[in-house]
C-alpha cells in the first residue's frame, strides 16, 4: 500500500478550481518531483496535505488512514511536514537554537536535540554560524536552517515548496545532496519545484499539474518530453515554432 494516497482532492476559490480532481500515490522513500506552470495547483494541494487549507472534495490517506481535515499540529504529530517558499526562523536566537526548540517541540528531550542539531549544522555547512542569531544569517542560510528544522524528527513525509528559490548555487548544492542523502536512507519527499534541472537529477518520478488537473505522471524525462507538458510550460508559441520549424 502507497504510503500517501491522494483521490480526487478539489479546492474551488469562488469559480475558480484550483486543484480539479486531483490522484496521485507517494510510496514510502520515493522522491516524488511535482511541476507545473505558476497557478497550476501546486501548492495549493501542497496546502491541503498539511492541512494549511481544508480541501472541498476528495480523500487523502496516510498509510490508509484518512488524514483529510486534520489541522498542521495534528498532521506535523503524524509525521506530515511543510517546508514553505516562505521562510521562517527565530531571529533573536543563536541558529543552534532554532533546531534545539524545534526538536524540544517534536518531543526530543535537550540532550537529543542538542546533539541533533550539532549533526544537521554541519551536514548543511552551517557549523560556523551556527552561534549567530537567526536574523543574521543570509537568505541562503536561513532557508537551509529551515530546511534542518524540518528533520530535526525525521518526517514520514517531507513537502518541500521551491527550496532551492533564490538560493546561492553553493547551498543549492548541499540542499540537494542532502535531499539526495536523506532520500537513499529512505526518506520520503514530494517536491515542488521549477528547477528543472535539479528535478531531473533528484526525481526518478514526477507529475505534472496544470490548470488543476494533473497532466502527466511517470518517469520524470518522460514527463517533461511529453507534448502535452510542454505546451503546458511554453504555450501555443512553442507548438507553432514547431510546426514552422
């Protein structure tokens, strides 16, 4: 059975349908790659299998136990976490100590979490600024910090919204790699993202939303090869240049 089983989830906003009818599975360890052009749903359900918006219609299961209407807390509890474009840390403490409180939170006792977060500071290269307060660290820095907030507890399952969004390339590199680490010890992600590129050398698998609906789902190449996706991506001008061509 697939770890997370979405069926038909829909969420209107007044006409608009946002996520139309939206299947899909995640098995568990699997790295699940989800594109799609800008408004084509993706976060949207993103929003809804955290439990940040309530969906319309539809099931979502988490190792067959519906797990739709449950609030953020209840579904972090179960091991259903968010990381958003959004970043957010607390600025007016030391980096360590942003991963400590949210160890202590997910029920870590401060010995753990200590060690914990001394191991994700210096997988994420953040060793050197780890005594500095969250509010002087780079853009860069904070999103990684972030990102080892959300693995302080290692999740069932890891929704990552862009992370690599106006990041630096070196710490694109160590977010990927550590994705790429966590993923090979059976980590399970789904990954939004318009990196294509590093979709590519992440995802096995990917599927591609857009105006709601998923569009394509399968091998990540074969996805993105496919007519439908880009024309999804690039309009009628690319299909036209074709046919010139």
């Amino acid at each position: 059975m697939a770890l997370l089983q979405i069926q038909s989830v829909e969420k209107r906003f007044g006409g608009l349908r946002a996520v139309d009818g939206v299947s899909m599975d995640v098995q568990q360890g699997e790295l699940l790659g989800l594109i799609g052009p800008n408004g084509s749903g993706k976060t949207t359900l993103l929003n809804v299998l955290s439990g940040h918006m309530a969906a319309d219609a539809g099931e979502v299961l988490l190792d067959g136990r519906s797990v739709l209407g449950l609030n953020p807390t209840q579904l972090t509890r179960l091991g259903v976490l968010r990381m958003f474009q959004m970043t957010r840390v607390f600025n007016r403490v030391s980096a360590f100590d942003n991963l400590v409180v949210c160890g202590l939170a997910m029920g870590l006792d401060e010995a753990k979490a200590g060690a914990r977060a001394v191991e994700l500071l210096e997988e994420l290269q953040l060793t050197h600024v780890m005594h500095l307060d969250g509010g002087q660290l780079s853009g860069g820095q904070k999103k990684l910090l972030e990102f080892g907030a959300c693995f302080m507890v290692p999740p069932r399952i890891a929704l990552l919204d862009e992370p690599f969004a106006a990041v630096h390339p070196v710490m694109k590199e160590t977010m990927a790699a550590f994705i790429k680490r966590r993923n090979a010890s059976g980590q399970t992600f789904i990954l939004v993202s318009h990196d294509m590129p590093v979709v590519v050398e992440l995802c096995a698998r990917s599927v591609c939303m857009n105006a709601g609906k998923v569009l394509a789902d399968g091998p990540t190449q074969e996805v993105l090869n496919g007519v439908a996706v880009i024309e999804a991506y690039l309009g009628e001008q690319a299909h036209e240049g074709h046919e010139h061509g």
